[in-house]
C-alpha cells in the first residue's frame, strides 16, 4: 500500500431505484458475511506461495498458482499478461552496534538500496528526531556519518499517520547530500515488534546504502546516542536485474447484457520478502476475488463484466502503467482496489450516489460517502490518470501498520470476521455498480 | 520465568500495629509511582548491555556494569560471587520447507539442543496438534521424521496458560525414543508475532535437535501438512561450554538494628539471546532495585538489611543451588524474586498477615492473598528448599508470553506505569517486612 486517499465533496444525486438489484445486492451481503473464500486464498497463497517479491522464485510460482485458482473459482478469460520491470534481491545484511556497548541490530535493507561494500561500512551515527531535523542540517554537514531518522509513526484509522511518516523512507538522497554514507530509518510502522519493515526507496539520488531498523532497535541506538558516540557497521548485499518480467493475471465475470462495459477490481499479487504477504496484499486480492465469485456464482451474471485483476508489481513501482498502457482501448466502467488489509472496511466512495447503496451497507456498518473518491491504489493510478472514475473501500488501518512489510505480516494477523465483512461490502457495492447502467464519468462539479 | 505459583490457604492472623511502618511504606508507595529509576535500569540495561546468556561477551560485560550499577545507588557490599555452568551458544540456524512449496520458516533453536550435522537434517514432518497426542503414538512409529508439535498455549492473567504449554518444549526425548530424528515445537507463547521464542529443554534424553518455530510457521506448516507431505530441511548449529563462569551480583541496604536478618530479593541479570531482556528480567532486577533503592533513600534505614541480588543463570538452571549452598549459614527473613514482567502487579502474598500491608497494597489494586505463597521463583528455590520463607507478588501476565524469550522482548514493550506500580508494590512491602519483628517461618498449620 502506497498511496492516501482524498476526497472532494460533490453533492449526493437522487437516482432511479433497482429495487431487483438491491435485494440481490443484499442477499450476497448476508451469503459473504458466511463464506470462507477469501480466508482460503490467503491461506493457500500464504502457505503454497509464501512471500513473493518480483524476481525471486516463489513469484515466478505464483503465476500458474493464480491461474489455477482463478479457473478453479469459475472466472472465465483467465490470462497472464507480462510487462518488464527491475527486481531488486535482497542479499546478506547486518548491522551492529560496535565499541564498549556492542550488540546486533534488526535490520532490514529498503528495496532498491544500493549495497554497501562487502567488508560493510563502519561509522558514528547521527541520530535525528524527525526527518524534518535531518533536512535543516546544510550541505556537508553530516560527513562520514550514518544518519537514523528516528521519527515515530501516529497510529490512525486511515492511512494519515502512515502517509506523515513514509516520507522518511525516501530520505537516502537528502542524506547523501549533506554528507552521509549510509541512512537508516526507523521502521514506518507502528507497535512494539522488533522486526523491521521495510519497502521500495524511490529518491532520485545521490543514493547511499539505505535500511529501516527495528523501532526498538532505532529508539535502543537514540537512547545510547543521548549519551555517547555510538559507532555502526552495517552491511547491505543486494542484486539488481533491471528487466525482470512481471505479470499480472486476470479472469472475469462476462456480462450478460453489457460485456465491453467493465468494472476492473483487484490487489496485488507481488509482495516484500520478510513475511508471506497476508495483509499486503493477500487479503486484497482474496476479498476482492470472494466478492466476484459470490457475483459469478449467481444464477445470472450482471449486466456489466466484472473482470478481477491480481496486480503483479505494486511493491516496486505498480503494475498501473503497463495495465492502463496495455487496455488503453476498453471501456472501463470503474477500477476499485483492495491493498489495506482486511480488517473493518468502514466507508466507501463511488463517483455517484448508488442507488441501494446506503440500504446495503449500513448493517456492515460501512458508512457511503458523498465525497469524490481519489487515488483508489497504486495498480489502478494509470487507469485513473487516463480518465476511469475509481470507487474506494477505506479499511480501519490502525492495526496495518504494525505488519505491514515486516515478517510478522502473516496468516496470523488477519482477522477471519474482518475479511468477510469486506467481501460482503465489495460484493455488494461491486453487484449494484454491475448490474446498473451508470456512467460515473458523469459526475456533476464540485459546489 | 520457570515455575508457576500454587497457594496453601492459611489462617489470616491479627498482628499488633505498627503505625510509623504503614505511615513511611505509603510514603514509599507513593513516591514510587513517580519514580523513573526502574525504567532508566532496563533502558541501560538493554541498551549498555543488550542480550546477555550465559557464555556470551556480554554476560561477561554486565558483571562490572553491575557492580557500577548498584554502587551508583548506594548499595553497600556490592560484590560478585562466581560460580561454574554449562553455557550453550547459539550458532548458525535455519529452516526451511522443500519441494514445491518451499518457503524459508522462522526457527530459534532451544538452548542446550545438540546440533545437526552441518549439512542439516531433511525429513518429512509429522504434525500433532498436542504433546498429548504425540506422546500416544507408539515406539518407532516416528522413524526418520521430523516432529512438529503445533499445540497452542492459552492467554492467561497468571502462569497457569504457560505452565499447561510449556511441557512441549521438553518433547525431545519422547520423539527420539518414538525414532523421530529431530522435534519442532510450535512457540511457547500467545500473540500473533513470527520471532520464535526460545528457552532451555531439560529432557533427560535422548537427545535429538529441537527448536521452536514462530507461531505463523507453525500453523503454515501444519496447513501444508493436512493436504501433502511437507518436507523441512532444519540446521541448528551451537556449541556447549561446560564449565563457564557464571556470577550473581549483590548489593545492601544495611539494617539499623538488626543487621544479621536478611531479607532476600531480586532477579536475574542473564537472559535469552534473540531480544534485549527488558522484560525478562530486566523488569525483575529494576522493580526489585528500584524499590529497595528508595527505602536505602530514607533518612534512617530499616531494621533489617534488605539484600539485592541479580542472579546470573536463571536462564539456564538457575543460580538456586549455588546461592543457597553459598549462603547456608546465614539468617534469612524472607526471599523474593520478580521474573514475570512489568505489568500491573495484581496480588502479593507473604506466609503470615503483615500489619498495614492491605492499607499499603489497596490503592495499587493489589489484592493481599491470605494463602501460602510457595514456588518463589526459581533463583529461590535453592533457599526456599532449605526452609527460607518466600514472598510472592504476581503480575498479570496476560501479555507476557506475546514476547518472553523472543526477538521481541525489548524496551518497547515495557509498560512504565506498569513499572512504577510494580515498584511500589515492592517498596510497601519490603519496607514493612524490614521494619518488622516477625519470624515468618512461625506459620500457622493450614486449617
């Protein structure tokens, strides 16, 4: 998960009723509310394919695994479409604190960080209490150090504290610029686990070696730097294959009366290499993939395709260009995803009142905003960009990011209840949208 | 943290007043609640020294940083006291699932394990849900697997969840001799985290390699293992020092009248290897130091010396023999030990009523248990054999097994309110036991 969401208010429309519709609407609701779809996807990708960055060989498995459980689910045009991206590979990495007070640290290299020498690099750190601090330092002013941005990251239900903190992730160039030789980040992540979390550096550069510690470890070396030199060696090993293939695969759900006209929805298939994916993003292509095959499942399709995308590269830099480059010519009625974890969706967005909407999602206790939904995910931004209006499902994030690229993102953190109620809500939001004739590209001004 | 606390109810007894004691212990109490000395103990601690099990560079290191400790607070007699160990080191280890869906698991070896061949052991697994199970299958029945105990522990407010789960830990001997070829334990511990909690096994033999596997890993291989033959390949290596020198450190705060009764209390200074030790025991030493420190802080000491110890090889079989043997000869009030945390600290029990001590303990929401507290804790358990009376005070340790022995026992999960009550439980105490006249080895007989 990469981007935040914001909204612009527009004002709510009174549409016709699909009093046919909406009862369906409700009936997949209750039927999701009951089904184990989605809880075995995540078992069966966490536990078949395990974790699957772009490059390394359980990825390259989880191509004909999605293919097979895609066919097997009952979607039809089921397909592979590959595109070419750089896939970097973690190698051996370490850090410890070195001299009198010596001890090892958790460590976790950010993706795309240049190495570090073999021998590693040995230097004093500089630790600063917010990314902000290390940005007023002038140019030259932290030579021959290790700069730890030790910024805590807020807890909060949407993704605002995520969104405040992540910033300092992408800071290896700042620090090369004022002298540093290696930057270190305090995990972007809330709660207590000792385990790093990491994720993709996309500065322009100068780069410099770049890892996220522990949060106890990041507060462990600022607690020690109040009071002393505190020296480092890390060593960050890594390989880069600038033309790796990436994919994503896709199957659909064909209108009945409106095949061309298609609702796109989906997560991403690719995930980091510490944990086995779970929460990010195996609950956003099971919860997305359950909604459908509840739909498909149906005695009759809905009038529009519903076509369900498992994006295969949104961790290193999305999957968005190649799929919007790729279907540039489709009628896309909506693209939605799902890359927030599983746990309570608590509102959802479309471009236009829905008719039913409200009378679906209020026992999920799913609030339906009147506002503009924007940003709807990292793999749909090239469709948005090229004009397709996006829905958007807002999950309650205050636990996500406890997990979140760190090892502890597994099986064991996501919440059975929780990813029904999120199937329930996409396949109810996702039927009324499939089975209407709305154009949400007709979406009156803002007031 | 070994034993679990049983009661033997006894009569309550009414005990003359000592209205100057209770007035100085709330006192005490009550400035404990505002007192940072526990919290800069285990920040030091874990910072200054970091994870230190018997045999390593810095167990060694902490002996003197001590030693400086306890003089810093106006201990007197601070002094080291040496005695022989077998120290086990952890070396290289891995584990991983091989064949198709082959995925690296998160594995800690436990202490004492023999190793593997360097190359590693490659088995099928056998997966039992409970020990129970596992011990129910005949002799040789387990030939040339590898044994998975996946048996979950329950959360529970006292010890009694870890106490029904952790006999697992010491399974080796019964797989071997059912002719498996190593053992895996699913982690002795509640939560979600994926850092295996390690800790020693204890099994007469035969000895096989045995390690914990995180609790996702657990459950991801027993997934596997309910559809297709699961094959792990497992590398533990480590070596064993017999005869290491282990140490506890100890420092008093002298009585003022009678200086020959002691009483006893404290934790241990050594701890597992894969966290920092903050909760288990830098909570113990720092409550129980913290504590006497402010009685040694009031204008006049006590009547009794209050003693200080950080045993040094609770983590590997306790310092309990050696110190009782050490300490035969001497007067003996009371003993204490804290090894379970930080967290609210919900009940003390001492083997006779003590005046004042429910006045004391009720604003803390301390309930004063009128049962015999027995099982003190296993760095007394040489004393309490030899008839020294014990104190107990129980903390909730709901939370305690998410991160004991594990990556994730660090600063960061250190409630410093927690602390503080912790503090002031054993500040009220410990101050109206010192003050006192009583024998507590004069019990009353269970009714």
């Amino acid at each position: 998960m990469l981007r935040s969401f914001a909204f612009v208010a527009v004002a709510a429309l009174v549409m016709p009723s699909f009093a046919g519709s909406v009862e369906t609407a409700v009936q997949l609701r209750d039927k999701a509310l009951t089904d184990t779809t989605a809880w075995a996807i995540v078992e069966t990708l966490t536990s078949e394919v395990g974790p699957r960055p772009i490059g390394s060989a359980a990825y390259n498995r989880s191509r004909d695994w999605a293919v097979a459980k895609l066919t097997a689910f009952g979607f039809t045009n089921v397909h592979v479409e590959t595109f070419v991206k750089p896939a970097w590979s973690r190698g051996a990495e370490s850090a410890e604190i070195v001299g009198a007070h010596s001890q090892k640290l958790a460590v976790l290299g950010l993706g795309y960080s240049v190495p570090t020498p073999k021998a590693g690099i040995e230097a004093p750190v500089v630790v600063f209490g917010s990314y902000r601090e290390m940005l007023a330092q002038p140019p030259g002013s932290l030579k021959g150090k290790i700069v730890l941005v030790n910024q805590p990251m807020t807890r909060t239900q949407d993704v605002s504290g995520y969104a405040a903190a992540v910033v300092a992730r992408n800071g290896d160039a700042e620090a090369a610029m004022r002298g540093a030789v290696a930057y270190l980040v305090r995990s972007i992540a809330t709660g207590t686990g000792r385990a790093p979390h990491t994720g993709a550096t996309w500065g322009p550069g100068p780069h410099i070696p770049c890892a996220a510690l522990g949060v106890p470890d990041a507060d462990l070396v600022a607690s020690l730097a109040r009071h002393e030199t505190v020296r480092i060696r890390l060593k960050l090993q890594s390989s880069l294959d600038q033309k790796a293939v990436a994919f994503d695969v896709s199957g659909e759900i064909k209108g009945r009366e409106r095949p061309d006209e298609v609702i796109v929805i989906g997560g991403h298939l690719d995930s980091w290499d510490p944990g086995t994916g779970a929460l990010d993003d195996g609950a956003g292509i099971a919860i997305t993939t359950a909604a459908a095959k509840l739909i498909g499942d149906l005695p009759a399709h809905p009038r529009r395709t519903i076509r369900v995308v498992w994006w295969g590269s949104e961790e290193n830099g999305g999957s968005s260009e190649a799929y919007a480059k790729a279907h540039a010519g489709e009628k896309f009625v909506i693209a939605g995803e799902a890359d927030l974890g599983g746990d309570h969706a608590y509102m959802v967005a479309v471009p236009q009142g829905l008719p039913g909407l409200d009378e679906v999602m209020a026992p999920l206790k799913t609030i339906v905003s009147r506002a503009m939904p924007r940003n709807g995910g990292a793999d749909i931004h090239g469709l948005e960009e090229a004009g397709v209006p996006v829905l958007v499902v807002l999950n309650d994030a205050s636990r996500y990011f406890d997990y979140h690229h760190s090892a502890d993102d597994t099986l064991a953190v996501v919440d059975s209840d929780g990813l029904k109620q999120n199937v329930a809500v996409w396949a109810g939001l996702v039927y009324l949208i499939a089975e209407s004739d709305i154009d949400f590209r007709k979406v009156p001004a803002a007031k």
